[in-house]
C-alpha cells in the first residue's frame, strides 16, 4: 500500500489499486502446520497464492542414511505424524520388497487393522480441524474424543499413542494383545454412533455447508497433472486408492467401497474423508474375526527378526545372529524399489536404495502432503480469504511429512 | 589372458591360477577360511566349495526330501570342488551361487559353528570374525543342535605374544603355514583328531620367533589372540589410517588403527603391498605404536643445572638464544632417520637459511637384528631420506663428537630421540653453547641437550619415508598432536622467527618432491 500521505488533497484520494499482499504464516493460528502463503490480494479476492513450505525440515531422508535400516522407523513416525502406523507399514514393506520377504499372515492382518485405525484417526482429525475453523467447537470435541479412543487402543498395543515405532522389517515389534480384538470391537459402534451426531450437527447446518460447497474447486484434470492422490483427488472424481489399485497386506480380500465426489470442492473432500472412515471402519470389522490368536508374527529368517533371547544367551548362532543384527542391521541386497501404500493423505512411496550394507544409501519418501500441497494454489485462485481456512485445511498438509 | 566363468561374469587369469586366487585378484570374494593368498593350499574347511560345469558331471547319490512323499527319496547331486584347490581351466562355467554350492556353505558353516562357544561377546574378533560374517551370507539359521558342546583348552599361553583358544578354532591351519612358510620356523602344529583336534606348540618350544603376531593376523576367527591387543578395545570402534612401519628400513604398509574418541593408537595391521611386505610384518614393527604414547616429550625442557619444564614458546625462545650465540661455521645440525623427509628437509633448509650451517649429521638408532625376511638392518624407516634431504652429505655421530671434541663445534641442533649412542657417550655435547633438541620422545638426544622443543610423532603428522629400496611412501596422520605441539617442520618455521630470520616463504604442507624415488601413493 502506498502511504496515505500522497493523498493529502481530498478530492484526489482514491482506493489503491494495486494488489495488495499478504503472508499468512508461517506462524498463524489457522494455518494447518508451520507454511507460509504468500497472497495477492484485490481486496477479499484471492488473485494468486504462493505456497511456500520448508519451515519443518530436518533432513528426514539424509539422516536415514546414518543408522540401520531399522533405525529409520523413528524418522517414519514423524512423517504424517497423524497417523505414523501408516509409515511404519510402508516403509516395513518397502525394505521386505527389497530384500524379497512376505510377512506371515497373522502379520499382514494386523498391520491392516492398525493401518486402518491410524487412517480413522488422521481422517477425523482432518475432520474435526475443520469444524473447529469454521467455529463448530462442539463436534470438534467430540471427533477428538473419538481419536482418543483409538489412540488408547493404539497405545495399549504399541506402547506409544503417536510415535510408535511399531513396525519392524519382517514383522511387528510385538504380537496382538489378546485384548485387541474385544477393544475395536467395541469402540466401531461408538465411532459410528459419534459419527453420526457430529453428521447432523454439521451437515445440516447451513453455515458450514455455505462455507464448504463450490469453495476451492480442484478439477478431475488439475488433479491428475498435479499428481495429487488419496482423498483430494477421489474427491475430484477419480477412482484411485492404492489399497484397491494395487493391494498389499492382503486388502483385495477385504469388502470395502472407495468413496468418490464428483464436484472436487471442499465438501467433498469433507464427506469422501468421513466416508473412509466408515470404511475403514468395515474393514476393521472383516480384519478382527480373521485375526488369528496364535501364530507367528515375525518371518522365520534370523537375518531380518532379532532371535529369542535364550538362544541369544545359549547358542552361538543366536549371539551372531543378535551381534550382526544390532552392529550392522538387517542387509538388503543391493537394488533399489520403489513401494507404495495409501497413507492418510494419498500415496505414500518409498523409493529405497541399497548397497548390500546394513546402511541405507538412500532412502527417498514420496509424500502425498507435499505433492496435493500443489494444489492449493489452482484451488484458492478467486476465492476469499476467508476461505483459505477451510480449503487449506481440507488439503490436510501435515508438515512432517511435507517438509521431512 | 584366458578366462573362465564365475556366477556368469568372466575371470580374467593367470596360468597356473586356482579359482579361488584369481577370483580373489578381481575383488570377488568366496567364501573361505583356510586359503590365504600368501599362504600354500591346505583345501581343509570346505567352506569355498563350488560347482564346476562338465559335460558329464560327477554325480554323488543322496536322499532328497520329497514334499509330496512327504519322505526322503534317492537322488543325485553335483559332486563340489574347493575353489581353492581346482585350477582355472579356460572356459570354464564355476557356479559358487548355485543352490547346491551355497548348500554346502551353509552346511560346512553350520559344521564349524557346531561346538563354538558363545564368545562373541568377550572376543577380541567379533566384528571382524569370518565366523560372524559367513554365517550371515551362508548360513543364516539358528542352533540345531541343542547338546552340549565340546570342550578344549582355553587360554592356552603359546609364548610371550600369543594366546590360543581351543575352543574358537577351526583348525584352517593357516598359524601354522604361517611359521612353515613365512618364517621357516615349524613351531605350531596340529594335534589329535576329530573333536580333540588342536593346535599346538613344539615340545620345549615357544612360539617365540620375530614373527609371532602374524599367527594371530592370519587367524580367521578368534582362535589366537595378541596379548598386546586382547581386551583392549573393541573393532568397531577403531577407525584406521593408512601408515608405513617405523621398526626398521624396510618400511612395510600398515594400518594403524584408532580410537578417535581417546585419540589413541590400539594396534598395527599389515597392509598388503606386493612389492615391500607382501602381507606381513614383524612382531617389532608391530609394536612401535608403543612409541608414539610411551615416553613422549609433551613440553619443553630447559636444562640449567637441573631440568625444567617450561611451555613450548618460552622452549622456543631459549632455543634461539642458545642457536644464536653460535657462528653458523661452529653449529652442527643433526638429521634423523626416524623423522620423515619434510622434517628432515625443513632442517635442512633451516640450518642453510637460517643457521649459515653446512655440517650435517644423521643420528641412527641401533640394537637390532635383521633376516632375510622382512627385517632390514638398519632399523631406521629414513636413513635414505635423511641422507638424501642433506644433499648425500652427512656425517656421522661418532664424527659429530671428533668435532666437539676438537672444538670445531660449538653449538648442536638435533632432530629427533633416536641414536645409537647413548647419553653418556653423548654427554660431551652438554657443554656445548648451545645444545638444542627437538623431539617427541625421551632419548639419549634430549638427555644430554640444555634445550628441548617438543614435537609431533610420526603418527601425528602426513608426511613420507624412503626405505631400503628406495621407495618414497607416504604415510597418513593417524591421531592429534598432543595441545600445542607441532610437527618439526612447524617448529622450525617458528624457531626461524624466534631468532628474527622467518623462513622466505611458507612451509609445504604436503610432502613436496622428493629424490630418493617417486612418491609411491598409499594403497589400500
């Protein structure tokens, strides 16, 4: 703006002009993570947006490159740290890809229903944000309320209600509690019943759907050459889950339907993201009754699964075993993969080198945050600021994964 | 050259190669534990068997198990060659990935972990054990057999360097080929058979020849352990730098290895250089890292009467108002053949520029016995270099004390602990005007001068030697100088400004050009 000083002379004052400009965050209350936009405005109009990330890195990628291939799993949590189990599944099966390994099918049945329950948890707490920016507290309370249901199940199995660092090459850190089954079981009626309030609170609220529909279209063809994934671009049209395009872990013999929009506009991602969770939530149901109470967890290979401890302490091929394990990790051979799995937010990738060490030589992440992040500039052109809010929150960036 | 195939990738070899030798020139490891490539070939671990193509191959029965029968039927199988024994033919197809070659492995691998005892935790080998790493490419499996183990001799005392475990050993017999064949002293040898198989030492015998400690650096498991090096560190963390041997004029290639967390040298390995030690080194060489931590000058000294220790800029200072009470025709500057050619050339250079001296000495440490193997002579890893450095004009002690003596020399400034005189032979040179010593270690030098100026060890610097036949090597810094110490060249460029004539320009850092021989680039 210019200085109100040129207009001294009254009858010469006009509005300006010029665009104005605007930096929202990178510290902002409404912003979702730590990014800066950098707005041209003409007056509530948005006329173009920069999208500047990079606030939140700390050199996720490079920093594999110092420990083992399982000392990656704490960076992996801190990817989209709303739902790391997701991380840990795809990075597991990443590395197992490389070194040629299928994990038993106990295994692959309770990393869906851990996956599943940490998708239900990142899709409510997009969910719940939302509400809560467009001044709907109450449903937001009770959408958290719910996450922290699954976050207690999730801790009762892991340890951790969000690092968990649960997943391991060849396997899981641990097998199910014999609790689990009776505590998703229980808690999928409540979710739905919650569901269903927070349903009539917003859905027939005329606010919220004024704020929500035609706001921040993204096109089916946008979508496609930005290369966004998950729900962003289900929301636009396309049917693309990678659970159902290309399955792992045993998903193509689940019943569940991928939810589609057909406008692309906020509400849209809004309701296929609740709708996911209704999924999710059916596959939860199908994946406790097939869940196996006994069995093994872990590949039979103890070059990749850490041995029993009395064979460590009793036998000598378990001390080597032990020894070569922690001392310089599980071996890949030499390749490199590229592994993909829906995570929250769209396709999650792993494209993984290695060099035959216990090393990674590089261990690259395709984050589906940073890749839908694009989008929010073609979406937000010609809408108001206030719309920003909402828009950006259905993008559902996550900084850790977007930044890494 | 001819070739043959090796996992489908051609071997380029020499006649009269086995496979596994030239497979091993190309970088390609199989996996083995009794063959060394400086050693004859024993062909008695079995771990590097392989499978050779033939039109008709031998063919051994064996039982299979059927998964359908759900039983064990007759069937046949390749019969597998030692990779090290069979000689390459040109042409050849050699499988050493096959399913029936890495069977083998895993099986021979699992044979020899049979009755290992659950050591690694307290093995000064684990995490360079051919036992760890193989059974993590080859075998791969956990404890079938859940009795208990044998039982042999542990800690067995073979002499004054070596201990051996009856229990870790394979039996490869490389130690004792190792005697046999490098040293020509048959010292070890094999006792017993099946499970009370054991090495051991000739009656009335100790292993106690110069070459001890390679036993212990040719044993592919823990079996023989150095008593200089056992449960000192662990491997991992050690780093290493590339180095030549100080003990004597043959300069053999080492590794020094090191604790960069203590900055400290824990042992010496050889490093193999076809044309100076092929893989070897003497217990002695071995154990000069010793001397890089043991009686180290870390201060300096200044003698009025009775010793002081002073810093080393009030050393320095001494130094050159000693240095500078002295005509240059009256100083005499002592080279040594312990230091490397930079500090030698610096002192060189110093004593023409800044001194006005052209009485050059070398100072030659003795007490040392040589062979025919290794061990040269001269004890001294420099004396051509230092020789050289001084244009091939230097005289020496013996001549350095005629001159005191006579009293043509009124001043000495020596580099270096090392010399063949010992201090009270030496000791004319203390009433000398000036008598300056720089050095890292305590000797008969610095006893008898009235001025010391610590410096860096060999380790503690980059530099280069000339050996016996006249090769430059140069050697990498290993660890830090101790606070405030310099190499000796370092401190000659300042003790030239201490006396007010700094040096034209500034010193090398790196090794410059050097007349004894091409610089021969480290190898690996």
């Amino acid at each position: 703006m210019e200085p109100i000083q040129e207009y001294e002379d009254e009858n010469s004052l006009e509005l300006p002009s010029e665009p104005m400009h605007l930096h929202m965050g990178p510290s902002h209350p409404a912003m979702h993570g730590t990014i800066r936009m950098v707005l041209e405005l003409d007056g509530e109009i948005i006329r173009k947006v920069d999208v500047q990330p990079g606030y939140l890195h700390r050199g996720f990628e490079k920093s594999c490159e110092r420990g083992t291939w399982s000392q990656v799993y704490p960076y992996t949590d801190r990817l989209n740290y709303c739902s790391p189990m997701l991380n840990n599944v795809g990075f597991s099966l990443a590395v197992e890809k490389l070194i040629g390994i299928e994990v038993p099918e106990r295994c692959q049945i309770y990393r869906v229903i851990l996956g599943e329950l940490a998708r239900v948890t990142d899709h409510l707490t997009c969910a719940g944000a939302m509400a809560m920016e467009l001044g709907a507290f109450t449903p937001f309370l009770w959408i958290i309320k719910v996450r922290d249901w699954i976050w207690d199940i999730l801790e009762i199995e892991t340890g951790a209600r969000m690092t968990h660092s649960f997943g391991r090459i060849g396997g899981m850190a641990k097998p199910p509690t014999e609790k689990l089954k009776e505590l998703v079981r229980n808690v999928l009626p409540e979710i739905d019943k919650v569901l269903g309030e927070v349903n009539v609170t917003l859905l027939r609220n005329r606010i919220f759907m004024d704020r929500l529909q035609g706001v921040g279209v993204l096109s089916k063809e946008d979508a496609l050459s930005l290369g966004v994934t998950g729900p962003m671009l289900r929301a636009t049209g396309v049917d693309y889950d990678v659970r159902k395009a290309t399955p792992y872990s045993g998903y193509e013999t689940y019943d569940f339907e991928v939810p589609i929009g057909h406008v692309g506009d906020t509400y849209d991602r809004f309701m296929v993201r609740l709708e996911e969770v209704n999924q999710s939530c059916r596959i939860l149901g199908q994946a406790i009754e097939r869940l196996p109470d006994s069995g093994p967890i872990n590949v039979d290979d103890p070059r990749v699964i850490l041995p029993p401890k009395d064979e460590v302490y009793t036998t000598i091929e378990g001390t080597i075993a032990h020894f070569k394990l922690v001392m310089e990790g599980v071996k890949p051979p030499k390749g490199a993969i590229y592994s993909y799995t829906e995570g929250g937010n769209g396709e999650l990738g792993f494209y993984i080198v290695s060099d035959g060490s216990g090393t990674p030589y590089r261990v690259r992440c395709r984050p589906p945050c940073f890749i839908n992040l694009q989008s929010a500039g073609p979406m937000l052109v010609g809408d108001q600021v206030a719309d920003i809010v909402p828009v950006f929150g259905s993008v559902n960036m996550i900084g850790g994964e977007c930044d890494r | 050259m001819p070739t043959f195939k090796l996992d489908g990738r051609e071997v380029p070899f020499e006649p009269g190669d086995t496979i596994m030798k030239a497979a091993w020139r190309q970088g390609i490891e199989i996996p083995h534990y009794c063959w060394h490539p400086g050693l004859s070939i024993a062909a008695n671990c079995r771990m590097c068997l392989v499978e050779i193509k033939a039109e008709r191959p031998m063919l051994m029965p064996t039982l299979k198990w059927d998964e359908s029968k759900q039983d064990y039927v007759p069937s046949d199988k390749p019969k597998l060659t030692p990779s090290c024994q069979a000689s390459a033919v040109p042409g050849q197809e050699v499988f050493s990935q096959s399913p029936e070659a890495k069977n083998a492995q895993a099986h021979v691998q699992e044979f020899l972990l049979l009755n290992h005892p659950v050591d690694c935790p307290i093995c000064d080998q684990a995490g360079e054990c051919k036992l760890q790493d193989y059974w993590q490419t080859s075998q791969g499996t956990l404890k079938r057999k859940h009795t208990e183990p044998v039982h042999k001799p542990k800690a067995v005392r073979f002499g004054p360097t070596i201990v051996y475990d009856g229990e870790r050993c394979i039996m490869c017999t490389r130690c004792i080929r190792v005697c046999d064949e490098v040293v020509g002293d048959h010292v070890l040898d094999m006792r017993e058979r099946g499970n009370k198989n054991e090495i051991t030492v000739s009656p009335g015998r100790e292993l106690n020849h110069k070459y001890t400690l390679m036993t212990e650096h040719v044993c592919p498991v823990g079996a023989l352990t150095s008593r200089d090096f056992r449960f000192k560190a662990r491997v991992w963390f050690l780093r290493s730098a590339k180095s030549v041997c100080t003990g004597c004029s043959t300069g053999c290639n080492d590794h020094m290895d090191f604790d960069p967390r203590k900055n400290q040298i824990f042992r010496i390995r050889p490093r193999d250089n076809a044309e100076v030690n092929k893989f070897w080194m003497c217990d002695d060489g071995m154990l000069t890292y010793h001397r890089v931590h043991e009686n180290r000058v870390t201060q300096g000294i200044i003698r009025n009467g009775q010793a002081k220790n002073v810093t080393r800029a009030e050393a320095l200072g001494a130094a050159a108002a000693a240095l500078g009470k002295v005509s240059g025709a009256n100083l005499a500057v002592v080279l040594s053949a312990q230091h490397s050619n930079e500090d030698n050339q610096a002192l060189v250079r110093f004593a023409k520029e800044v001194l006005g001296s052209e009485r050059f000495h070398i100072a030659l440490l003795g007490g040392w016995e040589g062979d025919n193997i290794l061990r040269h002579t001269d004890n001294n890893p420099n004396c051509a270099g230092a020789l050289a450095a001084a244009g091939g004009k230097a005289s020496s002690m013996p001549d350095l004390l005629k001159d005191v003596a006579s009293g043509a020399v009124q001043g000495v400034l020596a580099l270096g602990w090392a010399s063949t005189e010992d201090a009270a032979t030496l000791a004319p040179l203390r009433a000398l005007k000036a008598m300056v010593s720089l050095s890292s270690n305590v000797g008969a030098l610095t006893e008898v001068a009235t001025t010391v100026v610590p410096v860096a060890s060999f380790a503690e610097m980059e530099g280069s030697f000339v050996n016996a036949k006249g090769m430059a090597q140069r050697f990498e810094r290993v660890i830090d100088a101790p606070e405030g110490v310099k190499p000796a060249w370092q401190t000659l460029a300042d003790l030239a400004k201490a006396m007010g004539k700094p040096l034209s320009h500034a010193q090398p850092t790196h090794a410059p050009a050097l007349q004894g021989g091409a610089v021969e680039e480290a190898r690996s």
